[in-house]
C-alpha cells in the first residue's frame, strides 16, 4: 500500500506542471488524500471489515469531496486531478496510469446485481463532468471527452465524446459519424411537439367557426 502511494505522489510531480515539490503535494492534493483513504478503507474491506471500511471512505469524501467505494479496484498510477465530485461506485475497476479529472463518475445505472459498474483499461484519460454508467469495458489507451455520457463498452485506443457519447476517432484515425447522431442538426423534439400541438388547434378552431356559421 504504501509503495503505491509513493508512486501516486512520483506521478503527481510528473504529471502536473503545478505541482512544486513532495511536501506540497502530500499537504494540499486532494486526490492523493483520496487515494490514501480509499487504500487504507480497501485494506479493511479486503480483509471484511466492512464497516470500518465505510467509516473511513466516508471520512475521506467528507475531507476531499471525492467518494471512492472501499470495494473498488484501483490499479497503479491513477492520478485524480482537482477531484472534486468525482464518484466512484463499489465494483468499478481502473487499471494503471489513468487520469480523471474534477466531477467524473464511474457509476451504475441502478438496474444491475452484482457488476454494476464500468472497469477503465490501462491509460484511460475520463473529462471533467464526464458520466461513465454501467458494467462494461473501457479499453486501454481510451479518452473520453468533458461531460460526455457513455453507457456501453469503448474499443481501445479511441476517442469518445457526446451525449450519449460516440467514437470519433480510433487507432488514430477518424470515424464517421452518421447522420442520425449529428447533435447540431438533429431536430429539437420540444419544437416539434409544439408544431403538432399548434396545427391541432388551428384545426380544431376551423371546425368550430365553421359549427357557428351553420
């Protein structure tokens, strides 16, 4: 536990042109204060200690505003920059090196038993604001963009972005997106139902004058 946590704080230095030297770091870095919490809250959970789990991570999210379930699986490297916000559920799994920026969740749909959340590959880097929902796979090497919500599994080495979200780009290369997910054009169904409602009562008015007239 602890060689990780010092390779936590190696990564901060490496990572973030902010970050000065160790002792700034390990007094002002939420997302390492996090990290350490949810190390120590997932050593209890492991051996099932479970409440004293919970107590712990729950102090943690008090201290930081980050909220890692002690059941979770974290790999080596994770950097959570800024942090604030950021939600990861009980049976999410993150491999090494990935980077998660400030409101991010890693969270379930409320449907599923069991796995209920997503596992991000190796060097996966999640936006800010940006929902991953269910228990699918995010390959290795993936980017999902700021704010976008992805509800099903993301081929390595790609790119994701939108609302829900879709691959623009993989192994380097482009992908077209089709038309019906075209998100400046596509139509605005509130408008559209307003047209319909409006047409019905134009109608309906000329069948009334028409019932006075007679």
């Amino acid at each position: 536990m602890f060689e990780k946590i010092k390779e936590d704080i190696q990564l901060i230095k490496e990572r973030d042109p902010a970050a000065i030297n160790t002792l700034e770091i390990i007094l002002t870095y939420s997302g390492l204060h996090a990290l350490i919490g949810y190390r120590i809250s997932h050593w209890f959970h492991k051996n099932k200690y479970f409440t004293i789990a919970r107590i712990i991570s729950q102090f943690s999210r008090f201290m930081t505003g980050i909220e890692i379930h002690p059941g979770a699986k974290i790999g080596r490297g994770l950097f959570i920059d800024h942090g604030m916000g950021v939600v990861i559920g009980e049976t999410a799994e993150i491999g090494d090196n990935c980077l998660i920026y400030q409101g991010v969740t890693l969270g379930g749909t409320g449907k599923e038993t069991g796995k209920r959340h997503p596992t991000l590959g190796n060097n996966v880097m999640v936006g800010a604001g940006a929902r991953v929902l269910g228990p699918f796979k995010v390959g290795d090497n993936v980017k999902i963009a700021a704010n976008a919500v992805v509800l099903e599994a993301v081929p390595e080495n790609s790119t994701a972005v939108g609302v829900p979200a879709r691959i623009i780009s993989r192994d380097g290369k482009a992908v077209k997106v089709c038309q019906e997910l075209d998100q400046v054009h596509i139509p605005d169904p509130v408008s559209q139902e307003l047209c319909r409602h409006l047409l019905r009562i134009e109608k309906l008015e000329k069948q009334l004058e028409k019932l006075k007239n007679k």
